[in-house]
C-alpha cells in the first residue's frame, strides 16, 4: 500500500518505477490487515495522519475509486474495573475526547451483547470507525499509477543498491535500472534494503501478530456489532463477512518473512475473548499472522536518508499502514519533490516527526 500509493502521486510528473518482491503487490501486510479506519488508534503522530486521510477514505471521488472504501463500523473500546483509570486517561485525551464517548457497563454491553456481565464495566465508543475497503483501496492506488504511465514489476526482489555518479542502479534478478531517487517502501524489509545500499538502518523491527475466524454465535445478528478493543490492547473481536476475527493483538519480534500463526497465540486469542465473552470458540473457520513494522518510537519513518543522497525512507508504517496511507503518500510525494509537508497537514505533522533521523537519534 505504501509504496504504490505514493508511487500514484509521484507518477503525475515524473518516471516511476515500483518493484514487488513477490508475484503479486499486496501480499504481506497490505492484504493481512484488520481493515479498521479509526481516528484514536495509534500515538499522536498515527492518529493526525489518519485524520488527514479521511478525505479521500470517505470520499466519493469516482475518478480514483468507483466503489465505497468506508463503511460504518464503531469501535469499543472495553476495561475491566482494574482498567478504569487507564480507559479514562485515554478518554481525556484532547484528540480522543471529540472522538469519542464514554458508556457504563449496562450501555457497553448494549453495543456488544457477547460481554460477559461480570467483564466490562466501562466502554470508550468512536462511532466513527469504520471497515476499509483494503483491496479496492490498493486497487484504486494501482490504477492511478498505471493510467499515469507508472510501471509495476512484480517478483522484482531487489539484490543490490549502488551509487552510478549521482543516481543508483538497482539490480533485481538479471535487470537492473537507473533512477535519481529510491523511495525504500519495503515493510518489514526496510532495513534490509538500506543495507544493499549501504545505509545505516533505521531501528525498524517487526512483530508477527496472529487473527483468526470463528463462527458467529447462533441466531445474532453480528452485523452492526463495533469491533470491540481491550484498553490495555491484549485482544480484539470484530464481525468480518458474517463471522467473528479474533485477535491477542499479538506482538512477536520476528525476521522480515512470510509470517505464519502459532497455536499458542490462536489459543492465547481463543483464551482471551472467552474469558471476557459468552463466546463459544468451537471450530476455527481460519488463521493467518501478518508483520507490522515499527520504528522505536512507534511513528512513520518518511524522508531523505541524511548520510545518503537520493536514498528515501517510506517504512514504519506499524499496524496503521492502511489508514494512513492516503496521508503518508501526500507526504512523501511532497518530500520527495523537496516542498516539506503539505500546508494542509503541517499544523499536527512535521517534518521532524517522520524523519529518518529521529529514531538514530533516540537511540543514541
């Protein structure tokens, strides 16, 4: 998602190549996402650039997308008595409390019927989330950037970066190509592919997290359900096409890879929403684990690498990868063409909080 949609906007102008590494784009994290759009999930630099994304996710622009990208969803989120003090602290906040509402436990358990009466006695509504179209987003993305002659090449896995006088040559396979700037949009393999250029990594770790589907209890009518979110984030339900996605919101520090669940975190999952629900987890319809990448302070890396001219960092994405990319791929067209950020997204984002050489820094 990251790297052909800020592909979509460089390519108005300008010759752009994206190389996948696999036989088809989208095929780790942007097609493994839970597909939630929501305002207060993430810290304050995810939360302002999933702000500034709702324009075009809940738009009716039919030019980039003919279908609706958005549906409304709701999200809840839950504590037990011993979490109180956390569910309101975050209530507080002053970019969650426009967002948000908060609910007793009679009210909480209104909206999510499943909870166990003894579980949840507070919940934090943001009616506003909603479901991504994930796919007809990408799609949507892909389109743009081919109608303006951008150029897609899958099973493209990048072998080497080198400097040719002031433009790299980037070799993958038996081809290879010249080009004045590489924007490093390679997930859980961002740091890896600095280092074929001889780059100082960033600190970009990733973490395997695990979901699951189970099947709806019987004669419930899920469909209007909120995805409901522990506070302490240690699992989540959301109704997915009729039945139940199960999640221990799992965090695993994992090599980049084509990350594959473990029993041990479906039954963690299983375990979790059955104590806090009435939810009988009989059969698992599917499971599957996708990586989320972060850098250490948890915030998108976007910008010029500082110790290599042309070398441009677009990673870091987290979990929010999806929600954010409409945002993400303004930015980094903007950077990218050295104009800062965007005027319209400049008062909650700087410059300073996506560079590259702020996690260096922090680590220092």
């Amino acid at each position: 998602m990251a790297g052909v949609s800020a592909a979509s906007h460089l390519a108005t102008d300008l010759a752009v190549v994206v190389l996948e590494q696999e036989v088809q784009a989208g095929f780790h994290a942007t097609g493994r996402s839970a597909a939630l759009f929501s305002e207060v999930y993430g810290n304050r630099v995810v939360r302002a650039l999933s702000r500034a994304s709702r324009p075009v996710l809940f738009g009716d622009d039919e030019s980039f997308c003919t279908t609706p990208l958005a549906r409304s969803r709701g999200s809840l989120w839950i504590g037990r008595r011993d979490q109180v003090a956390a569910l309101s602290a975050f209530a507080a906040l002053p970019d969650i409390a426009p967002a948000t509402h908060e609910l007793d436990a009679r009210e909480t358990a209104a909206l999510f019927p499943i909870l166990r009466a003894d579980y949840a006695v507070r919940g934090l509504l943001e009616p506003s989330a909603s479901d991504i179209d994930v796919d007809a987003l990408h799609q949507a993305y892909i389109r743009a950037f081919r109608r303006r002659g951008g150029r897609l090449i899958t099973d493209a896995r990048v072998d080497a970066l080198s400097r040719e006088g002031t433009r790299w040559r980037v070799r993958f396979g038996a081809e290879s190509i010249l080009a004045d700037v590489v924007v490093n949009a390679a997930g859980a393999w961002a740091d890896e592919v600095a280092a074929l250029a001889g780059v100082q990594g960033v600190g970009i770790r990733p973490h395997r997290r695990t979901a699951l589907l189970v099947d709806a209890p019987a004669a419930r009518d899920i469909d209007d359900w909120p995805m409901a979110i522990d506070i302490d984030e240690t699992f989540y339900i959301k109704p997915d096409a009729g039945r139940l996605l199960l999640s221990p919101a799992d965090e695993t520090p994992s090599p980049p890879c084509d990350a594959q669940p473990e029993d041990w975190d479906v039954a963690v999952a299983v375990d979790r929403v059955q104590t806090a629900t009435t939810l009988e987890c009989r059969r698992i319809v599917a499971k599957w684990a996708g990586l989320r990448s972060f850098a250490p302070d948890r915030s998108p890396v976007v910008g010029y690498d500082e110790t290599s001219p042309g070398f441009f960092w677009l990673a870091g994405q987290g979990g929010y990868g999806i929600q954010t990319a409409p945002a993400l791929a303004r930015i980094a067209d903007s950077l990218v063409r050295h104009r800062g950020i965007p005027e319209d997204l400049g008062a909650d984002v700087s410059s300073f909080d996506l560079s590259p050489s702020r996690p260096r820094h922090s680590a220092d």
